[in-house]
C-alpha cells in the first residue's frame, strides 16, 4: 500500500500517463488484499436434525452472510438427534455440537471431555398434550396414565422424566408407549392417555385436526434449555478466535430472526426440506424465537446460560439414573466467548 501511494505521488507530478498506470496498479493491488482478507476458514456444525425451517437463521446463510461477514465459511451436517451431533462433532465431521443437555451430559457421564460454550434455546420446549376429556392439567394427574413418546432415547421421553421427578413420579408410575416422531393418532384415537412432545410437534399436530387438548409445559417446572452449541475441549483450547467469530456471527443471524421473522418464513421456502408453506414457517419462526430469550438472555445478552439451573438439571439427571457421575456444570460450561 505504501508503494502505491508513492507511485501515486510521483505520477500526479509526471502525468496522465503515469496517474493512469499507477490507478491500474493500484487496483490490481487492492484485489490481492482482498482476496487475502477473504480467505474464509471452513466451519461445520453437527446438527440434531435435516435442514428444516427452525434453523432459518442458519440456512440463510447463502442469503445473509452473516458468517461469511466473520470470515467464516458455514457448512451444516444433518443429524438424527442430539445424540447424533455429538457423534458427528467427535469424529471428526464437524467443528461444533448443535446439541441438547441430555445428549452433553450422558457424553460427559461416558468420558468425553466436552465444554458447552452457547445458549441456543434456554427455553424449554417440551410438553405433555391430552384431550380435555381426560382432564389431565398438571404432572400428579399422569400417575397411571398411558403416554405416548417419540421414542425410547428421544428427548420427549427424557423430558417426561424430568416432568415426573419434579412432582415426586417416575416412570414406575406410568406406562410408556412408542408412538413414533409427530404421531397425535395415538393420543386422538384414544390408544394413550396423553403424549410428550414439542412445542413445533404440538403446533403441527393442531394443523393435522389435533383440538381441544390440554398442554402440561416442562418449562413451568423445570426449564431446563433445549439446545446449545458443544465443543470438544481440545477445539476449546485452541480455537478461541475462530469460535468467537462464529458465535458471534450466529449472535446476529439470531437476532436478525428474531427481529425479521416474515423474511425468515420466505427464504426458509427454499433453504428449509419442510418449508414449502410460508404461513407454517412462520409460525415455527416465532416458536424457535421465543425460545431463544430468556430472563438470563435479557439481563445478559443472546446465548448466556443459567448455570444454577443447568446444575439442577444434571442433578435431575443422575436422580433418574440417566447418568451415573456428578457433573461441575462450572468445569464445562464457559460463558467467554459468547459475544457482548
């Protein structure tokens, strides 16, 4: 850059001739800077699911640049459950854990040395749904009862747990039931007294003719976050840079959903694998909004973590025997690199 300013100088004195070669050169000299400081570093985050509509902020990547804005060059591995992102990360195919805090405590309970590091929905978004008929409206009510589950090592069933535990049940208590992933039939038709699900599954299920239900929310006892990005302590360690920026580049894509949800519903039409209808997405927009706020978010900024309550949450766990070792949440969620 000093050389061209020189080179420029001296042609301003020698003439037009010399001012037009030294405007070339100066060009020329800039696209090789940028080209330099475009160089994006490669990133991929271990999803828990497909491309779908909920992570709009993330697949309006090519749209946004929100993290190409940060250097970064996003890529995204589809998953089939918490589980399955923790997998993924640890063998090698993605950088980050785009995962829930059953899925990082049995991780740990097993010996990975894992740090959470991101809040993406510390909004609990599990329920339990029963007809009105059945006069289910708080967990002592399900003692007896027949609840339908995703599956056996799905998070509805985990969460089922934890909503048991909170008023003195357990599973001993009730009868479970598989009814497979977004299922309702089983709940209409009277097979199972009620059935856990999420908040996006109860919303689809009142489009498919699901009415007149009521809705026991985990959250209203024991909010426990649904989401967060995990990284391996290795990638902790040395990485701090590079993780800073992507953080804060899913900060403001984030943010940017939450402020834009209509635009969100519309690029999510063609990113999203289940985003042909735009009303639909929207209104799965604004779910996965809210559950991106919290009382800690507002106070402390997008993607801060309630340690007090994470703490409880892993004691819930090994009270339930889902993890046998006491977890220091201290020791393995870190707060700084979450952007101010």
């Amino acid at each position: 850059k000093a050389f061209c300013y020189v080179t420029i100088r001296k042609g301003l004195s020698m003439g037009n001739i010399k001012i037009k070669f030294t405007s070339a050169l100066l060009l020329l000299t800039s696209l090789l800077f940028n080209q330099t400081a475009f160089s994006l570093d490669k990133f991929s985050v271990a999803g828990w699911s497909k491309p779908i509509s909920e992570i709009t902020n993330l697949l309006a990547e090519p749209d946004k640049g929100f993290f190409k804005s940060k250097g970064i060059d996003l890529r995204y591995v589809s998953g089939t459950g918490g589980g399955s992102a923790i997998t993924n990360m640890l063998s090698g195919g993605a950088d980050i854990a785009f995962t829930d805090p059953a899925s990082f405590f049995q991780a740990i309970d097993k010996g990975e040395k894992l740090v959470a590091i991101y809040n993406i929905y510390p909004q609990n978004v599990f329920n339990v749904v029963s007809p009105k008929s059945r006069n289910i409206t708080k967990p002592s009510h399900l003692k007896g009862k027949t609840i339908g589950v995703y599956s056996l090592s799905s998070g509805t069933r985990q969460n089922l747990q934890v909503l048991l535990n909170q008023v003195g049940l357990s599973e001993k208590d009730v009868t479970i039931k598989v009814t497979g992933l977004l299922n309702f039939a089983p709940v209409i038709q009277g097979q199972v007294d009620a059935t856990a699900a999420t908040d996006t599954g109860l919303f689809v299920g009142r489009l498919k003719g699901l009415k007149d239900v009521n809705v026991i929310e985990v959250k209203d006892y024991l909010n426990l976050p649904s989401d967060m990005f995990v990284v391996t302590e290795q990638t902790f360690r040395n990485k701090k840079g590079l993780l800073r920026r992507f953080l804060s580049a899913y900060r403001d894509c984030t943010q940017w959903m939450i402020n834009n949800p209509n635009e969100a519903a519309k690029l999510a039409v063609t990113r999203a694998i289940n985003g042909r209808d735009e009303a639909i997405n929207l209104e799965i927009i604004k779910l996965r909004n809210i559950s991106s706020i919290s009382k800690t978010t507002n106070k402390m900024g997008l993607g801060h973590f309630d340690l007090d309550l994470l703490q409880k949450g892993a004691a819930t766990f090994k009270k339930l025997g889902l993890i046998k070792k006491r977890i220091d949440i201290n020791k393995v969620v870190k707060s700084d690199l979450i952007p101010n």
